[in-house]
C-alpha cells in the first residue's frame, strides 16, 4: 500500500519526505528538485508493539509499515503535459491515498512558484490537473461503451449514467471521492481508477509559531476542503526536520515539549497516512519475534492469515485470538488463558484492530 506527496512545487514535500522516511532526498530552494519519485519505507509508530516487547521478550520485533513515495511538482498545465507533468500524473496514479502538502507560511527566503502565498489557490491549481486528468480518462471509457450504448446493452447504459454523474461532478470543480454514489454505482467507480477518488490527507505546512494551533491559511483551507470528504493535518515540516536530525530520543522530546507537541508531527502523519489507506495493524507474539501485521480492515481470520503466508489462509483451521486489552491487563499468555480470555474464532471472524492471534492451519 502506498501513499504519494504531491503539492506545488518548493512547499516542502522532499524535506517532509526527509523527515518521514530518514532517507537524504535531495532539497532545495528552486522547482523541480525532484524528479524521480522517492520511495520510503517507513515504520508505523505504535506504542502498543512496545508494549507487548515488554510482556513477551522476543528475540526481535518487527513494526508495522507503509510506502510513502515524493512525487515531484506539479505545475499548471501538468494534465496537458506542462512542466513534467504526464509522469508525475502517471506516478500519482499509482498511488493508493495522497498526501497533499500546502504551503501555510510566509518567508521571503523561499520562493513560491505562483509568487505569493495562498494554499486555497494552490490548492485549486493541483485539482485542477487531478480533475482534467479524470476528465480525459472518463471521455475515453464513454467513448469505449458507445457503440454498446446503441444495442441497448444494460451495462453499458448503467456505466454510461455513472460516467455523465462523475463528468457532470469533476465539470463543477469536484473531486470524485466527494460524490455520493449508490453501492453499485461506487462499485463501477472504483474500477476506473480515478486520482480525485482516491482518499486525501491535506499537509498545512506551517512555520513554528502556528504547528500547535494554525493560523489564517490553515482557516482558509478548512473552510476550502469542509464538504470534501478529506483530512487535514497541521505541521511545522521545516522543525519537524530539526528534531530529526537529533540523534537522543530525550533532546526530540524536551524539543517538542518547548513548541508545545505531546508528540512528533511526523508520527501523527504516518499513523493518518495508515487510516487513509484503510489499514490496521493485528501482532503475533511469541519468544522468537513480536511482529505487527498491516491488513485492510474488515479482513477474515483466514485473509489475515494470508498475509503471513497463502499456507495459512489455504489450511486455515482456527484462528486463536487475544485482544490486546486482555493481554495488556493480563501481561502474559498463560494468564489469559487461564482467565478465560482467549477466544477460538472460525473463518467469518472478522479481525480487529490490536488482536493478538496465532494460526492453527494444515497444508
């Protein structure tokens, strides 16, 4: 599962990226410092994983993650080929979720492609390519279907409604992840692969003295995305970066404390990032490692056992299921079981958030 960066180029994307993945991409003052997109794999923070180090004493433990990948700027005109604009479209569309970051913050120092600050203007710039690049996906589908529409196919009829509804939307300036669809509608919807119906994560990238509270930009961009069906975090991307590059995890915290943060911006992000892109995490613990397992929520027992290995969801036989709140009280296995509180769950067991499960599988 992967999540891309996108935004105007210069308003900190790469040194957001930096911060998230500590990998070095290259940053700098002018457009077009990314080319190519870099991809991170970056560990999901989860307090709960160092809970359960703490309980079981693995040999090792290994965290939950997810891809992030930096995706150059895009410019006016990007839907039309401008700037470089057909490869990074074709590199946004690859993604699952996007993360759209928006300069909220005035420096002189660093310039601005459109020559002043507004995020709401950005913003708009950006969807706009992402909607007539859906526009010219769409008038190709309509057209593909045409000749089926004149033999009265009902799919083709039923496809051809769902298309005029999504070009009517996109010719209103709005993005697809905002229509409301019937089930089989957003059933047909999905299949086409659309960039303005993937799920958003605005970025306000603010200077310090806002990353607590915001400031007038961030209000504009509330007020710009409040019937959008997205999300919005707040971050100070340029300090986020300064904290990371101390080495003591005690200087991060005492550094967090001074502006005000319980916790680093790029951790909230990451753990949004995972919600955007529908997961959840489920452990299996034991003396050899304790590992956080990334699914899709709403998976079966037996699909959770395919992330592990197709075996297990082939033979799967039981799934035998602690939830981290028992297991967090009781502290260890034994004690569970001996309170009554591991459950055996068959094939329609749907998997929570937090369980700690072991398979009973025959091959």
């Amino acid at each position: 599962m992967k999540a891309g960066i996108v935004g105007l180029p210069n308003v900190g994307k790469s040194t957001l990226f930096n911060c998230l993945s500590n990998t070095k991409a290259q940053s700098a003052n002018f457009p077009f410092c990314t080319i190519e997109p870099n991809i991170g794999i970056i560990n999901v923070p989860d307090q709960r994983l160092n809970l359960l180090e703490s309980y079981v004493d693995p040999e090792k433990v290994i965290p939950a993650n997810v891809e992030i990948v930096d995706i150059a700027g895009l410019v006016k005109g990007a839907s039309k080929g401008e700037g470089l604009g057909n490869q990074f479209l074709a590199n946004i569309r690859e993604t699952d979720a996007i993360i759209h970051v928006l300069r909220c913050f005035d420096d002189n120092n660093i310039v601005h492609v459109e020559e002043s600050i507004n995020p709401v203007r950005d913003k708009e710039i950006i969807d706009l390519e992402l909607q007539l690049k859906d526009l010219e996906t769409i008038e190709k589908r309509k057209e593909k279907i045409s000749r089926l529409i004149k033999t009265g196919n009902k799919d083709a009829i039923f496809q051809n409604e769902v298309l005029i509804k999504i070009i009517t939307h996109l010719q209103s300036f709005q993005p697809v992840r905002s229509i409301d669809f019937t089930e089989k509608q957003k059933e047909f919807s999905d299949t086409l692969d659309l960039i303005t119906n993937k799920p958003v994560l605005y970025v306000c990238n603010v200077d310090e003295g806002s990353a607590l509270n915001g400031n007038d930009y961030v209000s504009q961009v509330k007020e710009a995305i409040k019937n959008e069906n997205s999300d919005l975090l707040i971050l100070a991307v340029a300090i986020e970066a300064d904290i990371n590059e101390l080495d003591n995890y005690d200087d991060r915290k005492a550094f967090l404390e001074d502006i005000g943060l319980s916790e680093a911006g790029s951790s909230k992000l990451i753990k949004k990032a995972y919600d955007l892109l529908n997961l959840q995490t489920y452990f299996t613990a034991g003396k050899k490692e304790v590992r956080a397992w990334t699914i899709h929520k709403g998976m079966t027992a037996p699909q959770a056992a395919g992330v592990i290995h197709t075996d297990f969801e082939k033979g799967f036989i039981r799934a035998e299921v602690i939830s981290f709140n028992d297991y967090s009280e009781y502290k260890n296995e034994i004690k569970v079981k001996e309170a009554g509180k591991l459950k055996i769950e068959g094939k329609d067991y749907i998997v929570k958030n937090g369980d700690v499960m072991h398979f009973r599988f025959n091959v």
